[in-house]
C-alpha cells in the first residue's frame, strides 16, 4: 500500500528541515535507535502548514472511521511544541473539514494571578478533548497530558500522533495499544505516521542501507501486533 499525499510531504519536509535524521541516536529510554524526529524543528510557515494539514486529514479521516474517533469539542497541545501544532489543526480542521472545534494548552506552571489555572485557551472543564502529541515512544507525554485534561475537569476522548513508533511499551506491549487502552479502545489514537511508513519510504527510494537497519531495530523492539 502507497503511502499517502501527506505523509509523503511530511517526511520529506521533516528531512528538509533537519528533523527527521536516519543514523544512530540514543533515546531517553537507552534504546540506540537507528532514526531520529525532532518535531521541535518543524519551525517554519511550509512545513507548519504540511504538518497541521497531515493532523486534520488524520484527525477528519479517524471521525468518520469504524473504529474511530468520536466527536469532540477541544483539541489540546501540550506545551511546549503542541502550542502552535494545536492552533495550526484546529484552523485547518475548520477551514479544509468543517470541524470547528477549541483549543487549549497547559502551562509550565501554574498561573496565580489573573484567570489563573493551567491551562489556556478554550475552557476544558466539561468538554470532550482530543489531545495532539508528536512521537509517542513509551507514551510518557500523552499520560501526562491525559492527567492534565482530567485535573482541569475535561473528559479524554482519544489521542492523535504525528509518529508511532510501533515500540513495545511499560507493559511488553505496543505504547499505542496501551493508550488506547486508557482512552476507550481501538481507533482511539489515530496517528499520521508509523515506523513501517518510514520504512515504506526507504524501501521505495532505494535506500536500503537505512532501511537494513530500521528492520534489525524492528525486529528487536517493534511491537509486532501494532504491524
């Protein structure tokens, strides 16, 4: 199976701009990995907009799908990268998907003076929430966020990825299956790009010593059952 328009320009995009590299790279959970993303460096107008637009045709897409997405009223960015992802989503969902849906974020800290609290943006208190991450490895980032929505009173309906990584997680199993676990069920964090797409795209430009080394890292981290 081809892969799409968009996650096609997101991976050449992120290339681009440095933040997609294919070498050696140590994660935070000791793993040498042989590929790295950055989305921290997808800072400029174009690849913002190739990135928000790949979020809201995966977000659209999951809306209508069996297993899928259901209906929500906020989408939330956890800061500090998710900021500007989560504002350029919830544009474009109105303006290419006629979703209209709020946005909000956290802060570092909380904020005690003022409208206080910690979050800003679209109230969530009451609210179906749909939380936007990047890459998701053990999925650290989405439980935190997860906990954030359901202190500040929101309801988390699911979860939409820029990057699953397909890695087996805290429990031997694949980190999304565990999310969406904690979120509902299958369907429930739709993602833009999995590690078998990034290998997808090796394999069709030929660039096999890249692709040898992301089937070895596979083979001995993938979550199989996610493939």
């Amino acid at each position: 199976m081809s892969l799409e328009k968009y996650q096609t320009e997101l991976i050449e995009h992120g290339m681009a701009a440095g933040a997609l590299k294919f070498g050696n790279f140590i994660l935070k959970s000791g793993r040498d990995s042989p590929y790295f993303f950055n989305a921290g460096l997808l800072a400029s107008g174009p690849v913002l907009d190739t990135l928000c637009s790949a979020y809201a045709a995966t977000i659209a897409r999951a809306l209508k799908t069996t297993p899928g997405l259901p209906a929500f009223d906020v989408l939330f960015g956890p800061a500090y990268k998710g900021i500007p992802f989560a504002a350029g989503t919830a544009l474009l969902l109105h303006r290419d998907h006629g979703v209209d849906v709020g946005f909000a974020y956290d802060r570092k800290e909380a904020k005690d003076h003022g409208e206080g609290g910690i979050t800003v943006g679209t109230p969530v208190k009451g609210k179906r929430v749909l939380i936007l991450d990047d890459v998701a490895t053990a999925g650290t980032a989405i439980r935190g966020a997860i906990d954030t929505v359901k202190r500040e009173g929101g309801e988390v309906v699911g979860a939409v990825l820029m990057l699953d990584r397909q890695e087996v997680g805290k429990e031997g199993r694949s980190t999304l299956a565990e999310v969406e676990e904690l979120l509902g069920g299958k369907g429930r964090v739709p993602t833009i790009l999995r590690m078998k797409d990034l290998m997808r795209w090796l394999q069709e430009h030929g660039r096999a010593e890249e692709l040898e080394k992301m089937q070895a890292y596979w083979e001995k981290y993938g979550a199989k059952e996610s493939a």
